[in-house]
C-alpha cells in the first residue's frame, strides 16, 4: 500500500483493486458513461480489470504488468481507479482507463501521478485503445478535471475523434426495400449493403448489434462515384435499427485537420440524418 496525501491534509491511501471495490467503481464509471451507451455490469468491470478487449474473450494483444488499483479515502470510500499496463511491442505504457470524482482534479492527478511512478520513465499513452468500458479518447467537454489533470502532467493531445450520437424515437419502424441486411462475421452486428438494380455496389455501412437498445455506427462506405448517395445509405441504417427496437445509436468519427475536407463531408452527412455531436475524444501522450 501506498499512502497519499491529498487536498486538505486528507490522508488517502492506493491500493490493488479488490472485488469489494466493485459497486463503488461502477458507479464512478457510470458518471462519466457518455450518451447513447449502454449501461454496464459487474461482469464487465471484471472484464476490464483483466484487460478483456472489448470485442472477444481474449486479452489486450501484448500486454504485460496489467495493474488496476484504486484511491481511497481514510474512510474506505472509493474515490478513483485506474488501470495501465506495458505494451512489449514498442516499451510504452497505456493507461486503459480511469476514473474519478470529476469535480475533485487532485484525483485524477494523483491517479495518473501513481501510473507514471509504476510504469517508469517511457512513453505512456492514455485512453488510446477501446475497453470493456468506453471507447478510446477522453470525453474533453464532459471530463474537464481529468483533461487538466493530464496537460498538468505533461501530456498533450495526439489523436481527436468526435462523438456523435442520435435517437430513433421520431423514427418510424419501415425499412425501405433499397439495402440488402446480412449478418456480420467476426464482428457481432448487421452489414447493409445498397446495390444497383444490376448489382453494382454503390456503398455499404456496418452496425453494431444493439445492447439494451443502443447500438455504434462503426463505419459507412460509398463507391467514389456515388458519394452523393451516402445520405440514403444512412437513413437505411437508422430505418433498420429503429424497425428492430433499437432507441439510440452512436458514431465516433475523426476530427478534421487542415487539408481534410472529406471528414468534414462526414460530419455533414451524419448532422444531415440528425446526428448531434456530443463530446471530442482526444487521446493523450507524454514522453520522458
């Protein structure tokens, strides 16, 4: 055990995680879910705790020191966790997920504070792959605390997403008989594929299998000769899910730089079918 002391003369303590930490850490987890997923279980905290990927059974591809402790008070309440490992393939640690009382930045600074110590001096990256939990990115706008945490800690953000998300309840549950709905392999979920009437592929979108009735827009894909096409191929989709009970659903699309105007025709395209931008997830690196 490693005693801290925080905000205040508090005195504080970090430790390994333990199955009685459960209940306190999901629902520190679950003031930071961002709109559209689903709720989440004892079952996949435990995932995460292990280092589960998020699609299969197995373990995050090379991982090793996989560590998750938690910050608690002199009080025994659960304050924070996180969780961070080293990846063998290059030497960089990863932090895969924390989370903390929002409001309290200390927090999250001690937590990232207690990573870097474990981890050494190397590059770390945080938040920078998907988990059981969420995924990859830190929420910016909904996460201030941690966001200032991490740029107080030396770290600078490397990638951005946006995170879209839309409801369904205006939405009729009518399929139009344009795309042709086939069951995906590997990854669980539906692949809409709209054709000529010759056969001739005009694009395709892939969709997650819905949970609790929310489900991610993984990707849409049009031939370069029917770009203007892209807003029927979506309203397939959302056609699709909303005819099977799906209520909410969510994409993560990458955030524009210079010189990159078809992520900007991507956001128009989503913005178009009702899709509001929720958040920007950026992901973080610091190097020694």
């Amino acid at each position: 055990m490693v005693t801290a002391v925080a905000r205040a003369g508090a005195e504080t303590m970090m430790r390994p995680f333990e199955p009685g930490d459960r209940a306190a850490v999901l629902e520190l987890v679950a003031a930071d879910l961002l709109p559209g997923l689903p709720g989440l279980t004892v079952a996949e905290l435990d995932r995460a705790v292990e280092g589960t990927c998020p699609s299969g059974p197995g373990a995050q591809a090379g991982l090793e020191g996989l560590c998750t402790e938690v910050y608690a008070g002199a009080d025994g309440q659960i304050l924070g966790a996180a969780s961070w490992a080293v990846r063998p393939s290059d030497g960089a640690g990863t932090l895969l997920w924390l989370h903390c009382l929002e409001d309290e930045q200390y927090l999250a600074r001690a937590l990232l504070e207690r990573a870097m110590a474990r981890l050494g001096r190397r590059t770390v990256h945080v938040l920078a792959e998907p988990t059981v939990l969420a995924p990859a990115g830190l929420p910016v706008r909904m996460r201030p605390g941690t966001r200032r945490a991490l740029e107080e800690c030396g770290f600078s953000g490397t990638d951005r997403w946006r995170y879209l998300h839309r409801r369904l309840d205006d939405r009729g549950g009518r399929l139009y008989a344009v795309a042709d709905v086939v069951e995906c392999s590997g990854l669980p979920g539906w692949r809409l594929q709209l054709r000529e009437r010759d056969g001739a592929r005009i694009g395709e979108a892939l969709v997650g299998l819905p949970v609790e009735g929310t489900t991610a827009l993984q990707w849409v894909s049009l031939a370069p000769a029917r770009r203007s096409m892209g807003n029927i191929l979506l309203e397939q989709c959302l056609a699709h899910l909303a005819d099977r009970g799906v209520r909410e659903v969510t994409a993560v699309l990458p955030a524009p730089e210079d010189g990159q105007p078809d992520l900007d025709a991507a956001l128009a395209l989503h913005t178009a079918a009702g899709f509001t931008e929720i958040d920007q997830l950026h992901v973080y690196t610091r190097r020694p």
